[in-house]
C-alpha cells in the first residue's frame, strides 16, 4: 500500500509543468491561475487542470479572497517535500550565463517556503546560536536573549503556533541546516517589510543596504557572508 502511494505522489510531480508551478509556489505567496500558467509557459486552462490535480493530491489548496481566487502551497511540510526533491534537481550544472547567475543568487539567499535559506540562511543559524539568542541542549529555542533581540527588532514570535517555533532545515545548496519555524517565518516577514530584504519571484533574496545592522544584532556579518560567496 504505501508503494503505491509513493507512486502515485511521484506521479504527481512527474509532470514538468505541475514540478514548474510547485517551484514557483516555493516563494511562499499565493498565486493566481494565470500567474502560475505563464511561468509554467501553458494555457491557463491546462494550468487549471493542474491545480486541480495538485491539489486532489494535497499539495496545493485554493484560497478565495473577494472576487479572486488563489493558489498556494497547502502547508509547510509541502514545501519541505519540494524543496528537498529540488536538491537533486539542482545538482546539474546551470546553462548559459543567465542560469548560471540564478543559481548564484539561490545559493547565497532565497526563501524555503517562508523561511531564509542558502548561504545567508545558513550564517543566520550559525550566528543566533553563537551569540546566545538559540539554546541547542535540548533541540533549538530561543533564549531570553534571543526573544528580546528579536522583540528590538520588531520580530512578533508567535506566543502560540502549530508549527514548532524552530527547527532544523537541510539546505540543499549548503548541505548544512539553516532555521525553519514560526520564528524563521515571521522574521523573514519582517525583514521584507522592514526594507532590510526583497525577494523575487524565483524566490531569489537580496540583501537591501539597511540589512547590516539588524543581521549584526543577529549575529551575521553580512559583509564577510558576501565576501565568502563571491570568493
């Protein structure tokens, strides 16, 4: 029985154009039908049909918002599932110059989901545990210091959530973890909306001239982040 079930999963994604529109809905926002056909390249109308498909198998769901409808992820363990499977995706060398430069840009910072991921990713765990803010005796949490440095910040941890507040995310490009959780979330929901970070649609981040002084409160010295991605 679970044989066939994993059949029918990797059926799913065998498809390159429903692989196409899960990659896409990576970025952790809601899209329309339209918007996920062109960057599949089809017909809306196929592209529905997809939807429909991807969501029969649970790994998409429709959001209604007045008039408009909305596609997304149906949750974050999604999410986890595609960006791992996109592990070995990647491993083929990028062609062209233009795709070669994408694959930079992932690899330095992007988003998993709705959290920070690459190179950038990576050195926010590192730096959070080495300046005390995340006790990992006994799995990750935050420390008081952690909360209040967060709380300067502007970052809202949740005081309750479904999903745990941290937790480790093997990042496919560094081969290390780096943070995923409700605190990875909302601080990456901050730091768009804070101007410290922007993200493109191919989930690729970039980091905004303001960022310095809220990742060095975070224990990241973007500077020296930078110089080792570009040696």
């Amino acid at each position: 029985m679970e044989t066939v079930a994993l059949a029918e999963v990797a059926a799913v994604l065998a498809d390159p154009s429903r692989a196409t529109m899960c990659l896409a809905l990576l970025d952790g926002r809601a899209w329309t039908v339209g918007e996920l056909a062109a960057a599949a390249r089809i017909a809306v109308s196929t592209a529905s049909e997809h939807v429909t498909r991807l969501r029969d198998a649970g790994f998409v769901a429709r959001v209604k918002q007045g008039r408009h409808a909305y596609v997304r992820l149906a949750d974050p363990h999604v999410a986890e599932l595609i960006e791992h499977l996109a592990q070995h995706a990647e491993l083929k060398r990028p062609a062209g110059l233009r795709a070669s430069l994408r694959a930079q840009r992932l690899s330095f910072a992007r988003s998993c989901y709705d959290h920070l991921a690459g190179t950038l990713g990576v050195a926010l765990r590192n730096g959070m545990i080495d300046r005390g803010l995340i006790d990992t005796a006994h799995g990750l949490a935050l420390t008081g210091t952690g909360r209040a440095v967060l709380a300067d910040l502007g970052v809202v941890v949740p005081a309750r959530s479904r999903r745990p507040l941290l937790r480790d995310c093997l990042d496919w490009t560094e081969r290390r973890d780096h943070l995923a959780g409700a605190v990875p979330a909302a601080l990456l929901e901050r730091a768009v909306a804070a101007g410290w970070l922007t993200r493109d649609r191919h989930r690729a981040v970039r980091v905004l001239p303001g960022a310095a002084g809220p990742f060095a409160a975070l224990g990241v010295d973007l500077a020296t982040v930078g110089a080792a991605q570009a040696s």
